[in-house]
C-alpha cells in the first residue's frame, strides 16, 4: 500500500514537472564567445610507447601569459543554436610566429579546429547550462618539427546571463580526453587536461 | 643585429615615447573640444526602445560607467629585445600574428587579459589590466605578473563608432624558476582602439593599434608594437 502510494505520489510530481514549461526561450540563435581565457588546469601528457610522462598545473588569474602544453589556449567561439536547443559551432584559430634571434631563426605555424554539438538548457532566463561534446585538433609545425595533438572534448559551461540576455559570464568545467598524438621525435605522444576556465559569452 | 649603440637607442625610444605622448595628449584635447561643440547641439536622433503600449525610452547616447574587457585577444605584434652583448648591442626580433585564437609562443607584453574601466559623462576614463598565471611542471615553476593602469578619453563621434586613445603603463614580471631566471620590464603603453559599438551600445568591438615602450633601467630593453582585437561590454 505504501509503495502504491509512493508510484502515485512520483507518478503525480512527473505530470507537475511535464505541465511546467520545458524551457525558457533561448536567448539568441547565435552565439559568439570568448573562451578559455584563464582558470585552472590540469595537463598530463602521456607517452604510449613506454616512455616518461610529464604534468602540468596551470593557474591564471585574468591574463596568460606563460607557454605550456595543452589545448587551453584564447578563442573565438561561434555556435548556432536551433530552437529546441541543439546547438552546432566550434572555434578556429591560426597562429603564425617567428623569432630571429641573434644566431638562430625559429618558426611556428599553428592551426586549432574544434569542432561541437551540444544542448542549451535554459531553467531560468537568467542562467544557462550548455553541455557540448566535440573534437580539439591542433597541429604546429616548426622549424624543422611537425606535432599534431587532437582530443575528445567534454564541457558543460554554465553561462550567467546579463543585460537583457544579449550577455554572459561563462564558467566551463572542461575534459579535454587525448586520443592521439604524433610528433618528429616522440610518435605516441597524447595530451589530456581537465580544468575549469571563465569566459564570456553573447546571443544575437 | 642592430647597429647603433644601445644608449642612442634607449635615447631615441624616450624621445618617441615624448612624441607620441604629445599627439595622444593633442588627440585627446581635439577630442575634447569637438565633443564640447557638439554638446552645445541639440540631439535631434536619439535612439528610442518603445514598448508594445508606445512608451518609448531614450537610450544612452554614449557608453559611460564601467566597463569590462577582453583585450589582446588576438592579432599581429611586433617584439624587439635588446640587450648588451660581448659583442655589442643584441637585438632579437619576434613577430607574431594569431587569428582568433592565441596559441603562438608569447614575447614582450601582449598577452590576452581581462581589463576594467570608469567612463566618466564628459569621456575621460580611467582603469587597467591586472593578471597572473603560475605554471608548474615537474622540477619547473613559472610566474608572470602584469598590472596596467591607464587613462584616457572615450570620443564617441558617431554613434556606432568610437575612439578611446589611452596611455598608461605596463610592468611584466615574469619568474622562471627553471633556470632561475627573472625579468622585471616596465613600458609606456599608447594604445587608439576603434570601437565598434553594437547590441544596443552595450558591446564594444576593439580594433587597438599599440605601442608598449620599454623604459631604460634594465639588463633587457623590449619593445613592442602591432594591432590587437579585443571586445568590451559597457554596463
């Protein structure tokens, strides 16, 4: 009898919770944010060949400054979210760089590419929480050196709107899962990093 | 490798760094003025939100409070570093140009950073940039510090675009304790952003051109230049 009762009481909060609206409206079809812009790190890069592995923990407060490995670096972000929340986007990034220094010269040429899908829940108009899955490739060629890194990303930002929703703070909890790596001097190389980093975000 | 001594050059960037001190400090009285006259005008297109029953607001001709930025984001810099050599004066050049994202090497003091501001009504402005980032790998540590306070004069003559010539300064300090070494530089930064101004005047595109002039005082003199993008919320 109590359990009956307990199936009917659960039966009744699921016709509650179905009679409320889903979702609020979400705030823009488009979304054009900046990312990974500091927070905190954890990278481990893993050899699979049996050699020595290194990590890393990296915490930035406002600015980067400091190299490192990873995949956490600025970006430029552009989803296109439909009206039931699904949304579609990545970021692209290139990098140029050269040093002459006084008896040396050293090139760097760097492409990032991600690629995602996710879903945006909107409980309140005011909050956000936008879980996306999606790969991180990244690959430099150097003077004389090529490395390709690529990973499977997970992240779920939690984004707190402003300003008549056209705004938001973005905190993104992020698993960034290596899968493969290949450089000229180590072939097996992979690259893993969990982290949080703060970012912002605006809806068109 | 540079060829004049290292004390012509120190000299000649203290009289460019005079100069173009003179041209903002121009820049920003011209503007002054020309937004002094244009006060004296009636606003005759203020922009308006009206609501369903035809109650309209005006909406602020200028951005003026706080505002929170996201600058160096990316773009093209040009980095010189010179220093005293057994040979001579050293110079090393860095060039570096990142599209949408900032994933090159970092030379001199552009790094992307958060920055916040006070635009008061009559456009002076007043703020900086503040950041850190540590990083620590096995029988290595890394620390850099930047602080950049600044001033400047928000003209906004049309209202979609704006400029905001700002000068101010930059110290870097940067730790190394990988091979124990520590860097301690300080610039006169010059910067012009032009400001795009969308979503209701409330998101600032930054399209910046810079100059950060380093100070003589120490074993490294650098320089850097170039044009940056950076985006900015005015609340």
């Amino acid at each position: 009898m109590q359990r009956l009762s307990l199936v009917r009481s659960a039966c009744v909060a699921c016709l509650a919770l179905a009679a409320q609206p889903a979702r609020a409206e979400p705030p823009g079809n488009w979304s054009v944010a900046i990312e990974r812009l500091f927070g905190i790190s954890r990278a481990w890069l893993r050899s699979n060949d049996g050699g020595p592995g290194e990590d890393q923990t990296s915490v930035s407060v406002f600015t980067q400054h400091q190299g490192g490995f990873g995949y956490s670096a600025p970006r430029v972000a552009v989803d296109y979210v439909l009206d039931l929340g699904l949304s579609f986007g990545g970021a692209f990034g290139f990098g140029k760089y050269r040093a002459d220094y006084a008896y040396d010269d050293y090139r760097i040429n760097a492409v990032l590419l991600a690629p995602r899908a996710g879903y945006l829940l909107t409980p309140t108009p005011t909050l956000a929480i936008w879980p996306r899955v999606g790969l991180t490739l990244t690959t430099s060629v150097r003077t004389g050196s090529e490395e390709d890194v690529s990973a499977l990303t997970f992240e779920a930002p939690v984004v707190f709107l402003l300003r008549k929703h056209v705004v938001g703070l973005t905190v993104t909890p992020y698993f960034e899962y290596g899968f493969s790596g290949l450089d000229d001097y180590s072939p097996y190389n992979t690259v893993s990093e969990l982290g949080v980093s703060i970012g912002g975000n605006a809806f068109f | 490798m540079g060829t004049a001594s290292f004390d012509d050059r120190r000299w000649w960037r203290v009289r460019e760094a005079r100069w173009l001190s003179v041209v903002a400090l121009g820049a920003a009285l011209a503007a002054f003025s020309e937004r002094d006259s244009r006060a004296a005008e009636p606003e005759t297109s203020s922009p308006q939100r009206c609501d369903a029953d035809g109650n309209c607001q005006v909406l602020p001709a200028a951005p003026s409070g706080f505002s929170l930025g996201v600058e160096r984001l990316f773009g093209q810099t040009w980095v010189v570093r010179s220093r005293d050599g057994t040979d001579g004066s050293i110079e090393e050049n860095f060039d570096s140009f990142n599209l949408f994202a900032a994933q090159t090497p970092h030379e001199g003091y552009s790094s992307p950073r958060l920055a916040a501001d006070y635009l008061f009504d009559f456009g002076l402005t007043l703020g900086g940039a503040l950041g850190y980032h540590g990083v620590r790998r096995d029988g290595y540590s890394a620390d850099a510090w930047v602080l950049a306070p600044r001033a400047g004069y928000f003209w906004h003559f049309s209202r979609w675009v704006g400029l905001w010539p700002r000068a101010g300064l930059t110290w870097l300090i940067q730790h190394d304790d990988g091979d124990s070494s520590a860097e301690d530089e300080l610039a006169v930064s010059l910067e012009l952003p032009l400001v795009i101004l969308v979503a209701q005047q409330r998101l600032g595109l930054l399209l910046e051109p810079y100059v950060d002039i380093g100070l003589p005082g120490g074993a490294v003199d650098l320089d850097e230049r170039g044009v940056q993008v950076g985006v900015t919320v005015f609340f």
